[in-house]
C-alpha cells in the first residue's frame, strides 16, 4: 500500500507538471511586440508613407475588434467606420484568451493585405503561437485561433474593395513643365507617389476633399509676391540652420527610402515611415501609463485610422494643386546649385503631409491620454540613434511640421495649412468614435 500510495503520488506529481500552464510575456507586451514587428517588416520592405498606413490601420483594426471583448463595455470601433461589415462574437459562456485571438487577427490581416517578409512573420508567428499552445488548454486555443480568423476575414472583406487594387494600375505621374506645377526633383527625379490615394475608401470622411484647404499662393516670380517671398525665406533658413534645427529636421525626416549618392555609387537608406514613428509614439504613451491590453489595442488601431484618413485628405490637396517644391524655384530661379538639407521626398508640395498626419494622430492621442502627457520619444531611436522630449503630443506634432521648413522641403504656408487639416481629422475622429 505504501508503494502503490507512493506511486500514485508521483504519477500525480507527473501529470501536473506536464500541464502546467507556462509563463508568457504580458498580454498588452505581446501587443507592442506584435506591433514593432509589422513596423520593421515595413521598414525591409520599403512601403511608401500611404500604404504602410494602410497596412497598420487593417491589421490594428482586427486587433482591436478580437480584443475588445476582454473588457466588458468596449464597443466596436468598426461599427463607426465606413463600409465594414458587422465583426463577428464570440460564442457566449465559451472560453477565450482574445490576446491569442487579437495576435491571429493582426497577422492573418498583415499577410494578406500588402507584407512581403513572411520569413519574419513564420518565426515570430510560430514563437508567440507555440507559448500560447504550452500555456492553454487546446480547447481554448482553437476557440481563440478560430475567432481572431473570423474577425480578420471580415476586415479583409473590407480592404479587397477599398480602391488599392485598382490605384496599383494607375499611369505614372510625371509632373508637368509648366510655371509652378510640380515636377520630380533631384537628385533621382522619381515620378510622384501614390498620385491617386485620394480614390481610396476612407474610415471617417464623407469624401476625399471634406477639409478642402483655401488655394495656395499664387505662384509668381516677382520677388515681391507671396510665393517668391515663401521660397526665399526656405533658402535663407537653409543657408543659416543651427545644429539644433538641423537635428530637428533629421530627427523626423522619416523618409522610408533615401537615396544617397557618393560618386558614381548609389545606395538606399532605409528608414522609419512618418506612420511608424507615430504608431512608435502611441507605443510609448501605453507603456507609460500601462495601458490594459484593450487600451493598448484601441490606441494603436484609432492612431492608425488618424493617420490613414490624414493621407486620404492630404494627398487629395496634393495632386489637386500640384504645386512645384522649394528646390526647383531656388535652383531655377536663384541659385542652381542649390540644395535642401534634406532629400525631398517625390510628390507635390502642397500641403505638407508630414504636418497632417502628425496633427491628427496627436489630437487623438491627447483625447486618450491628456493634453500635458509629456514623453521621452524613443521610437526611432534603434533606426538613427536619436531620441527626444516633449511635453505633449501637440508639441511633438508642431515640431514635425516646422522640420519640413528646416529641412528646405516646404513652404511655412503648407505645414501651417497642413497642421489644420490634420487637426480637423483627428477632431472628426474623436468625434464619431471616442464622445
């Protein structure tokens, strides 16, 4: 009897530590984790500033609409955007773990929509699914694999009839000779980007040009005209810029491909898109505060409708009054050697988007986090080794947009229009979703 007891005890012993229930990362780290790795993936692959905000708006969204039922109360922010379809429920008294069902939404979406580096996505994918596995019942991770499907599906729905396919076989844009229209700029003279953006489905406005902006300057040679007077000051203040407006317009270049020339060599320098850093900077505010899983969930997922309704808008303007950039007046004008101290980027010039979509991710983020959050930004530290401080989003949009002018890229007028268009889209945002 005491060898059978002891026996039982051990078999016992066994069986528990064979199901014991690992340890995983937190739930809202998992979240961050899931979100860095989509910004890098973007990063190798090289997507322009529309696109990759539409790649992080689709998969934030499933995200978000897998989670939110891990907190009671928490509506769906689908149901208030354009032409969704209605997202799917969980089964009622059957158990989930909605992070695993959040993580399968996100990834299902980012492999679908426009993500090349399925390499990348394997490894992690397999690493976050197999710590799931040792640490749920299999009941339960199927239940929760098998939701975050669902919900992506419907969000899929939604992407394959939101205007991208067709804007791919679009003609190029090559800009136009005529006095003040844009053409492409050196040094590689690259066709415009995305000239057709504003056919896409958006997730708040009514239509493309609903912040429609007052016409820009005149354009005129007169040294006296406003225009004229706009590009000299861009040159003066690139011809004097202190070290600290030259690290300002480094630090939110955010150009995801610059082209640098040494000799007869040419090479690319990969970077952070303007999207990522502020998905980046949405990162930091929920670790800051350590935001809930569901927190996390909805502050990457309306920063990313921000920034995607903020190019919509803006690139609408942009191929409207396909105005000529600062470095072509100067260089035809005044002085033809000369160059801005940052590589422009190959679109028009008016407004500038940096300046909008910057406004509208900050006024959303004040609405989630407060109007005096001040914050040390990391976010693209590891990608050009800087960091910087702000005492609020607003602050840090501000000096996003005045870096264009540092950087001799924009005209003071279009960062200034720029700001208040996106300021009006981060307010329709909070309006529809968040009061």
């Amino acid at each position: 009897m005491r060898y059978t007891g002891t026996l039982l005890l051990f078999v016992m012993i066994f069986a528990g530590c064979r199901h014991a229930k690992k340890e995983r990362m937190a739930d809202a780290e998992i979240l961050h984790q899931n979100q860095d790795l989509l910004t890098q993936i973007i990063i190798y692959d090289v997507f322009t500033p529309p696109v990759a905000s539409r790649i992080y708006v689709y998969a934030s969204l499933a995200s978000y609409e897998a989670i939110r039922f891990d907190k009671k109360g928490m509506p769906s922010i689908t149901d208030k955007l354009n032409r969704f379809d209605k997202m799917p429920e969980p089964e009622k008294g059957k158990e989930y773990n909605y992070t695993l069902a959040a993580t399968k939404a996100f990834f299902h979406v980012a492999r679908n929509i426009k993500v090349f580096s399925v390499d990348s996505l394997d490894a992690y994918e397999n690493k976050v699914y197999g710590d799931f596995k040792e640490s749920l019942d299999d009941s339960v991770y199927a239940r929760s694999v098998a939701f975050g499907e669902e919900v992506a599906k419907r969000i899929l729905v939604r992407a394959k009839t939101d205007g991208y396919a067709l804007s791919r076989g679009k003609p190029k844009h090559l800009g136009s000779t005529n006095p003040g229209m844009w053409r492409p700029t050196p040094p590689d003279y690259l066709d415009g980007v995305e000239w057709c953006w504003n056919t896409m489905k958006s997730m708040t406005l009514d239509t493309c040009a609903q912040f429609l902006l007052p016409r820009p300057p005149v354009y005129s040679t007169d040294t006296n005209s406003f225009f004229m007077k706009q590009a000299i000051a861009v040159q003066h203040i690139g011809d004097s810029l202190t070290e600290e407006q030259k690290t300002i317009a480094r630090y939110w270049d955010d150009n995801p491909f610059v082209i640098e020339h040494s000799g007869h060599m040419m090479f690319g320098n990969k970077k952070i898109t303007p999207g990522g850093h502020w998905m980046g900077i949405t990162a930091i505010a929920a670790r800051q505060t350590n935001a809930d899983p569901v927190k996390t969930a909805q502050s990457y997922a309306l920063t990313a409708v921000a920034l995607y309704d903020a190019f919509i808008v803006c690139w609408d303007e942009k191929y409207r009054s396909n105005i000529v950039r600062p470095v072509t007046v100067i260089n035809e004008m005044r002085d033809k050697n000369w160059q801005p101290f940052l590589q422009t980027p190959p679109f028009p010039e008016y407004p500038s988007g940096h300046s909008a979509i910057t406004a509208a991710a900050a006024t959303v983020l004040t609405k989630l986090y407060g109007n005096r959050f001040a914050f040390q930004d990391t976010s693209d530290l590891r990608y050009i080794g800087m960091q910087r401080h702000f005492n609020s989003f607003h602050e840090a949009a501000a000096e996003a947009s005045i870096s264009r002018v540092y950087g001799g890229i924009h005209y003071r007028n279009s960062v200034d229009q720029g700001a208040i268009q996106g300021k009006k889209v981060g307010d329709l945002i909070v309006k529809k979703i968040l009061e």
